[in-house]
C-alpha cells in the first residue's frame, strides 16, 4: 500500500512537533475566526469508552496515570488536530454548589470514577461498581426534587443545590454537617484537583511529544438541562413545562447567574471557550425551545462572551429545527458543534459566515462505515462546503466505540489532508 | 366533531386536562371502554405521523403518552368491571440492549406502543442477546424493539439480531432499532429491518407492519 498522508503527519508530529503545533494551532485558530484553514481541522472527543481499546473500563476511569498512558496512544496513532479527552461523567451541579469558591468550581466540573467513590453520587454508575467491568460509565441522572421545589430553588440556587439537592443525590453527602459529609466534600474537592492537574499534564506530554495544542477550556451549561439533569430527569422537565410553566422560566433564569460564576472561574487562568453540552433541545419543539431553553442558554453565552469567553456548544442530536436561533448570537460567538443533525451541509451553510461549525462525521459510519466508504463521505462533504470556511470535522461528541477499526478512523484524517484546495 | 374526535384532537393538542375530562365523560355516559382505547390506537398513529413531519418532537411524544396513560388508568377498571379485554393488536418484546442501562427512550415507546394497543413485553435494560432469543421463544412476538443512547449499543445489537439469526427465529419477527444514536448505519449493520428516532414513529412503523401482515 502507498504512503498516505496520515501516515506521513503521523511520523511528523513526533519528528517535528513544534511545527505541526504551529501548524494545527493556526488551523484551529483560523476555522474559529471563520477563515479557511490550509486544511480542514480534524477534532475528536471521548469520555474514556474509546480508551478501552488499551485498557479495562475498570481501570481507565479510575487510574488518571492510565489516562495519560492512553492519551499519548491515541493521538499517536490517530493524529487528530484538536483533541478533548475527558474519561469522566457529567458533573456540573458540583461546580455549581461551588459557585462562589472559583478556585474548586471548575475542577470538580467532571466527576471521575474515584470521585463517584468518594461521594456515592446516584447520577452515574461505574464499571466495577455498580456495572460489569468491561462498560463504560453511564449517567443516569434521576428525579431528585419535587415540582413543590421549583420556589426554592428561584430563590437561592446555590443553596438550594447543597442544601437539598446533593444530599439527596448522593450518599455520602445525605447528612450535611456530619463527619461523613464534611470528610467526603473534602475528598472530593481534593481529588478534582488532583484530576485537574493530570489533566494539565496529559495536555503538556500531548502538545511536546505529538505537537497537539491544549484546548483552553472553562464549563457551562444550558439552564434547563441543569434541572433535567441533575433534579427533575429529562421527562420530568418536558412536563413541568406544561404543568408549571412560570417556576420552569423563573428556575432557569435563576440559574443564569452561577453559570456564568462557574464560566468565569478560569478566566484568569486563560480559559477562551466555555463548553457547553446541550441535552434537551432535539427533544423540544420549537415553541418550547424558543420560550423555555433558548432565552437562559442565550443569556449564559452572551454573558460569557462579554468577558472574552467564546462558547462551545455542543448541539446533541438534530438540532436543524432550532438552527436559526443561533443566528441571533453576534458573529464570531463561538463554536456550534453539531452531533447529528439531519442535513448537516445544510446547517453549515446557514451559518456560513457567522459561527465555526464543527461535526458532520456520524459515528456510526465510522464504527461499521469502510476506509472507502469514509473517503468518500468526507470528499463529498468537503466539496460541498468549500471553501470549508470555520468548519472543523468532528464525530459526535457522543463516543466513538474501542471497535471502531483503526482504518476507518485513519481514512478520515487522511480524507482531511487529501481533500484540499483543488482536490476537493 | 363527535366525541370521539374531540376526544382524539385534545390528546393531539395535548390538553391533558381536556383529555382526561372527555374520557371520565364518556365512560360515565356508559359508552364501551374498548371504544374509547380505539381512539387511543388511532391517536397513536396519528401522533406518529405528527412527528414524522416534524410537527411533533419528544417532548410532546412525552406529554401525549403520559396523557394515554392517565386516560387508560382511568379506563382499566371499568374494563375489568364489564369483564372485556382490549383486542391486541400486535405483540412486541423490547428492551433496552445489553451493555446499556439507559430507559428514557425505550420507556416511552412501551407507553406508545402499550396505547396504541400493542402487549408490549418489556425485558429492561441491559438485556442480554439470549433473553430476546429467550422472550421470542416464549412469547411469539410479532415484532422485537432493541433500544439504545449509548454507542455501545451498536454493537449489542448487531450481536443480537446475530443471535435470532442463529436461533433460526430471524423469520419469525420482524425488528426495528431506536434511540438517539441509531441511523441507517446503524440499522445496515445491526440487519434490523427499521430504524428511529422517536417512539412515535416506531409505533407507527409496527402499526403499518401489522396491517400489512393483516392483508
């Protein structure tokens, strides 16, 4: 077989990895200033399932020196542009409850398998815990608070959080002031940090030994999801609309304010792009979305945008009915990152021009697609998006499954540095 | 409008309070209770269609089946009382697929499939290839549901078509895939035979099953 280019960019970004860090860095750059890039970024995420090609779910999650082990395959063999590999859950009311300490908000914003140890949180179960060894971690989520509650929470959601909502959904937090709680809290702020660091130093060991740029992140998230999340379960929200339709407005925009609190928290760190994972908004009308997710989501970005923040937002699922409302964000406000939304070239060419536009790689192509059949998929698709301005390939954040073979996954960043200029 | 068509528009406009009000009145009128959960049949198929065009999404799919449940909550005694069983029209093994433990989805094409008038034999989550074979076996089914969120359902379910295939029972059911991560990849590579997003249209994709099996 000939020589391809992956192949090629491979053995460069561990020749020469400063220069392909320049490089991949000025693509990045470019694609979210809305320029065309000298080539079309290739980004891809994982919350840690992927990894299990190298290593035990029950060991991966819970060893951060695994992690790294298993960063450093993964980009070495897959030599991806733009890279966030976080082996960890869903755990942003814990950033909220800390809210007003910015200096443990943004650590304890995933919750990684010793952490769930440490609090036995009710959202998620873990391979070797509460599931067989070989799965990856799933969050579950659950109905924590009665609609009776919404009240209290409008009136201090900080509070409200701690005081009612964490020890109801965890354990080890169910008696605040016991010994148990105040021990457990202080483990747990404890270990994110200790996460956090692992996590600088994989970033470190990725960018010196295969040239790939750090990803300058802080967290947010979509109001209403927070209490379809982690309080009320998503149907519980989807009918607390209809039901109590003013609590669910005024919960939402309460929560507004920690939000931001949390986004802002590692500013000062150098954070550019607070991430956003959205959940309910496939599942909403429009007429819902446009009146309950759409205004506190909107809020949280241009907030965070006034302070030099972009937003990268995750769109779970087909995103296309509400596709416009992202157009009343200023020009240049972030990333829209889609996972799957009906006509992705579509969606690309509404915001032509006013967002970078991430995704249009369906995992499951790639899990039982072919080299040829992915060569192809892409070719098309970079055809019909040329000049590819502000677009970054990307599977869904959704994860790329550890049987995903090596091929397919190397014929699309292959298909990326083929398809370029004339060759599109 | 007849009643039983003001009856089917308020589930469709998800006037749950409506809803429920017309069918405390027509029961209390005396009318046949298996006349009432016929209209829910239809109501099904119609919210189907609904979200087929785009006008409907999982939040209304929610809403209208927590509707239908009430309404046959309210129906079921009365049922009993006069000693009548609801015609069904089809029987359906779902479960979640090994490896998964997620249920929001397959959760709400059981209360879909159980209004439109389907025996739904639900296995949970995380239901390993041999108890569908198992369920097949002992139930008959007309169709299978394999339902996932997360990708390594993919795989699950494609092992477990493998595993109907193997039992020699391909023949005898007909399969259809959902949830949030499942497209036409997804069903190619499984072998099912359909494939969705929503349980709406999965209900609405047995019910065409069903009456072409009829002919």
């Amino acid at each position: 077989m000939s020589r391809e280019p992956v192949d090629e960019l491979i053995e460069r970004q561990r020749k020469e990895p400063e220069a392909v860090y320049k490089e991949r860095a000025e693509i990045f750059e470019d694609a979210v200033n809305l320029k065309t890039p000298a080539r079309t970024p290739v980004a891809l995420f994982t919350c840690g399932h992927f990894f299990s090609k190298w290593f035990k779910p029950s060991v991966i999650y819970f060893d951060y020196g695994k992690i790294k082990d298993a960063s450093l395959k993964l980009i070495e063999s897959f030599p991806v542009d733009f890279s966030v590999m976080a082996p960890a859950a869903e755990g942003f009311i814990f950033s909220v409850a800390f809210a007003d300490a910015p200096e443990i908000a943004p650590t304890i914003r995933f919750l990684t398998g010793p952490m769930h140890d440490i609090v036995k949180d009710k959202y998620t179960r873990w391979p070797g815990r509460e599931l067989p060894e070989h799965l990856p971690f799933q969050f579950i989520g659950g109905e924590y608070v009665e609609p009776e509650e919404y009240r209290q929470l409008i009136e201090g959601p900080i509070d409200f959080v701690n005081s009612v909502v964490l020890p109801r959904a965890c354990e080890n937090l169910s008696k605040p002031g016991s010994a148990l709680y105040v021990k457990s809290i202080a483990r747990f702020a404890f270990e994110g940090s200790k996460f956090t660091s692992s996590l600088v130093d994989i970033n470190a060991a990725l960018a010196k030994n295969y040239g790939l740029p750090p990803f300058p992140a802080t967290f947010a998230y979509a109001p209403l999801d927070f209490i379809g999340d982690f309080l009320r379960h998503p149907t519980g929200v989807m009918l607390d609309i209809r039901r109590h339709p003013d609590l669910v407005k005024q919960a939402a925009e309460a929560l507004v304010e920690p939000i931001v609190k949390v986004g802002l928290a590692l500013k000062p760190l150098g954070a550019k792009y607070a991430f956003i994972p959205l959940h309910l908004n496939e599942m909403l009308p429009p007429k819902l979305y446009n009146e309950f997710y759409w205004p506190a989501l909107k809020e949280v970005i241009l907030e965070l945008y006034k302070s030099d923040i972009k937003s990268f937002v995750f769109f779970e699922g087909d995103h296309m009915p509400h596709v416009d409302t992202i157009l009343e964000l200023p020009k240049g406000w972030g990333i829209a990152y889609f996972e799957r939304p009906k006509d992705f070239i579509k969606v690309y060419e509404k915001l032509r021009g006013h967002s970078c536009v991430m995704g249009g790689i369906p995992v499951s192509l790639l899990h039982s697609g072919t080299p040829k059949k992915i060569d192809e998929y892409v070719k098309k698709l970079l055809k019909a998006t040329a000049p590819n301005e502000g677009l970054i390939l990307a599977p869904g954040v959704a994860e790329i499954t550890p049987e995903t073979p090596d091929a397919n996954l190397k014929a699309l960043i292959n298909a990326a540095l083929k398809y370029i200029g004339e060759n599109r | 409008m007849s009643v039983s068509e003001e009856f089917i528009k308020s589930i469709l406009e998800l006037d749950e309070r409506k809803a429920l009000e017309i069918a405390r009145r027509r029961l209390e009128a005396g009318e046949d209770p298996l006349k009432i959960l016929g209209d829910l049949t239809i109501a099904a198929d119609k919210i189907g269609e609904k979200y087929e065009k785009g006008e409907f999404f999982i939040a209304d799919l929610v809403m209208a089946g927590e509707i239908m449940k009430g309404i046959s909550e309210l129906v079921r005694p009365k049922l009993k009382e006069l000693g009548k069983v609801r015609e069904v029209v089809g029987k359906l093994v779902i479960g979640t697929v090994q490896g998964d433990i997620h249920d929001i989805g397959k959760n709400i094409a059981v209360t879909m499939a159980e209004a439109a008038g389907f025996e739904v034999i639900d296995l949970g989550v995380d239901v390993p290839p041999e108890k569908f074979v198992e369920a097949i076996k002992q139930y008959n089914p007309n169709i299978v549901g394999m339902s996932c969120l997360i990708t390594v359902g993919l795989e699950s379910m494609k092992k477990t078509v493998d595993a109907i295939k193997e039992a020699g029972l391909r023949d005898r059911v007909k399969i259809i895939i959902g949830g949030g991560r499942v497209d036409e990849y997804a069903k190619e590579y499984a072998g099912a035979d359909a494939w969705t997003n929503s349980a709406a249209e999965g209900v609405r994709i047995m019910l065409k099953w069903i009456r072409e099996k009829a002919r």
